[in-house]
C-alpha cells in the first residue's frame, strides 16, 4: 500500500519533474521560496508549474494540474481556495486528492527543541483518511429545510489505510497504533472504520493497537498527548486533530504533510492554510512548506539533499532562532530564509 516506487516517476538525465500548484495566498510566496532553496542546494528538480486560477470554474486549470501529476509522479501544492460559495463548485483540494487517488494524509508531529509550547517533546504521527468519509461532498436538500450529507466508509478504502498505518508503524519502530472513531454514535460508518482496523492490527502483533473516541481524544491531547504514537482517523476527525496537534507544537508554519495513493505522492503544509491575510506581507513562516520541499526530496531518494535543507531549517529555528512572529520572533520570511540559505551553504 505504500508509493510503488517501481514506477518510473518523470526523471532526465537524472533530473527530476515535479508538478508545482502554488495555490492561493501565501502558496506563491512559499513556493518562490522553495525554488531559491532546492537552487542553491543543488536539488536536480525541475518545476513544471501548475497553477489553478482561483475565479475559474471551468475545471480546465484543475484537469491540466492532476495529468501533471500523473505525468510526473509526485507534486507540491498551496492551498486552493475556493472562492465561489456555491453548492455545485466543489473544492478542488478535494477533486484533486479523489482523483489521484491520494487516500492517505501522513503528519509528523514532532516538538522543536526551540519553539516555546506548553507541551515538549511530542512525537506523534497521523495517519488521516484523506478521500472519503465526511468529505465525500454529498450534500443535498430532500425537502425544503432538511439538508442531507453523506458519509461514506467503504471497507477497502479502510483495509488499505489501517495496512498502511501499521506498515509505517513497523517500518518506523513505532510501537502503539491507536484508532480514533466514533463508533459509539455513528455505528455503521465508524462502527466499519473500528472493525476493519481491529481485524488489520491482527495481523501486526508486535504493534500494541488500541482505539479511542474523538472526543475524549481531544481531551487527551491536551493533557496528556504523550500517551499517542501513531493514530489512525477518518477524514474529517483527521483535519481537526492535525489542527490541533500543530497548534500544539507550534503551529501551521512549520509541519508539512505528504499525501500517498498506490501511484502518486503530493506534498503540502500540513495544515493546508490559505494564510490569506498574510499574503505579501512577508510574515508568514516559510518552514511549513520548506519541510514539505524536504519530504518531496526524500520521496524522490534524494537524502543528501533533503537532509542538508532539513538539518538548515532546524539549525535556523532551533539553534539561532531565526523566527517569524508565529513563534514568537521578529524575523521576516525571507530572514528565515536567507538563513536557512547561509547554512546551506556552508553545508555543501
Ligand atoms: P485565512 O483564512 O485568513 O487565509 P487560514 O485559515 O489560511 O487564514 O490560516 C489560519 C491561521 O493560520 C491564520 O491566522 C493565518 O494567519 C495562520 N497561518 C497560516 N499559514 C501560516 C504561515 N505559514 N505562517 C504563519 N501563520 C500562518
Ligand atoms: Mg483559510
């Protein structure tokens, strides 16, 4: 279940191509910086820019974005907003993971010796169903006043989300899957995501499994977020908990999420903000998706490359606390990552 890497991905004269979705608000900024990095570290990448024109809903700019990713194999993405809100524009974050088939969101959370939180040391990885369940988009009006929304748990779909949760689990040395659900209340749809999880952790003994209900899992997490490894959630229980664990650990610019099928691979911020507001401001915390840069190279074997840039952004919030005003600092995004650059260099 996890990235068939046998499949040639887009690769010339050992070169790679990487489709590149900047997205909306802070997404080009983010991305220039990005381009500036991987161009001083040498990375063999070349962007093959997508981008999705956030007032067109002809679906066209959508359509050329997915077949570059098919064409390549793997793709960075901003957070595309969708302005329109009406029922029949349907958000194209969604389209795009559906149509790739990218059925799982991996977030690593794990604490920065240099960021002031009120919880350290947090080492915890989520695994959210990232194409179905609560973001099926099935909505619709039976009768005037009554609005319906379909939840949708298909067994296969778990199946492959629980195997790739306890495949990462023992392939990482983690010790403990936990399954957040719901079960008690929504018995058909969580009551299938408990089942098939229970039935798949059978056949990983070594791996201590358990399941918790959501909302005692948000109490947990904020007294007492040690206590998880590696969870396993449906779509939307998924989004809300990665919020909250960023939040915990410092927040939505520095975690990068990567989103797997059995063919693709598409790596983003891990909290998939827009940061609107932020937008030329020259505010915002680049890290979030620098770290997302270093998932893609890593993906693509590219460790020397990925560990030099990783072990910059952490030297440059950890060590010299070089920080936007997120964590407390006064740096701009570009100090960050002029510094991130400086370290990079010496690195080479
Ligand atoms: P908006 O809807 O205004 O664009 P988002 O929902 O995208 O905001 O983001 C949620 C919050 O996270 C906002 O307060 C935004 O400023 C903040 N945020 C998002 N990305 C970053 C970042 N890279 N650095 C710092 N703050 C960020
Ligand atoms: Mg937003």
């Amino acid at each position: 279940y996890m990235q068939d890497t046998s499949i040639p991905l887009a690769k010339y004269g050992g070169r790679h191509t990487v489709t590149m979705m900047p997205g909306d608000g802070i997404g080009p900024e983010m991305m220039g910086y990005v381009k500036d990095v991987f161009r001083v570290a040498g990375a063999p990448i070349d962007f093959e820019m997508a981008a999705l024109n956030p007032a067109n809903d002809s679906y066209e700019d959508l359509v050329n974005a997915i077949s570059s990713v098919k064409r390549n194999g793997c793709g960075m993405k901003g957070n595309i907003e969708t302005k329109m809100n009406r029922p029949d524009i349907k958000s194209r974050n969604v389209e795009m993971r559906n149509e790739l088939d990218l059925f799982v969101n991996v977030l690593k959370c794990k604490s920065q010796a240099g960021i002031k939180t009120r919880h350290d040391n947090l080492d915890v990885v989520l695994i959210r169903q990232n194409t179905e369940g609560e973001y099926a988009m099935l909505e619709h009006e039976s009768v005037p006043g009554v609005i319906e929304s379909l939840k949708i748990i298909t067994e296969e779909s778990t199946e492959r989300l629980c195997r790739f949760a306890f495949d990462y689990a023992k392939a990482n040395g983690r010790k403990k899957v936990t399954l957040i659900h719901k079960a008690n209340i929504m018995k058909l749809t969580d009551g299938l995501f408990l089942e098939v999880c229970n039935r798949v952790a059978q056949d990983y003994p070594e791996i201590e499994h358990n399941d918790m209900i959501i909302d005692n899992t948000c109490m947990q997490l904020v007294s007492n977020p040690w206590q998880f490894d590696v969870m396993i959630l449906t779509n939307l229980y998924g989004t809300i908990v990665s919020n909250l664990i960023c939040g915990l650990i410092g927040g939505p610019g520095i975690l990068s999420g990567s989103n797997y099928g059995p063919r693709y691979a598409v790596f983003e911020p891990g909290t998939r903000n827009t940061g609107t507001k932020l937008a030329g401001t020259n505010t915002a915390n680049p890290c979030a998706m620098l770290n997302a840069s270093v998932d893609l190279l890593e993906h693509l074997h590219l460790d020397e490359h990925a560990q030099l840039i990783r072990s910059a952004i952490n030297k440059t919030i950890n060590e010299d606390k070089v920080q936007t005003v997120d964590l407390g600092g006064q740096a701009t995004s570009m100090d960050v990552v002029q510094n991130i650059i400086a370290h990079i260099k010496k690195g080479l």
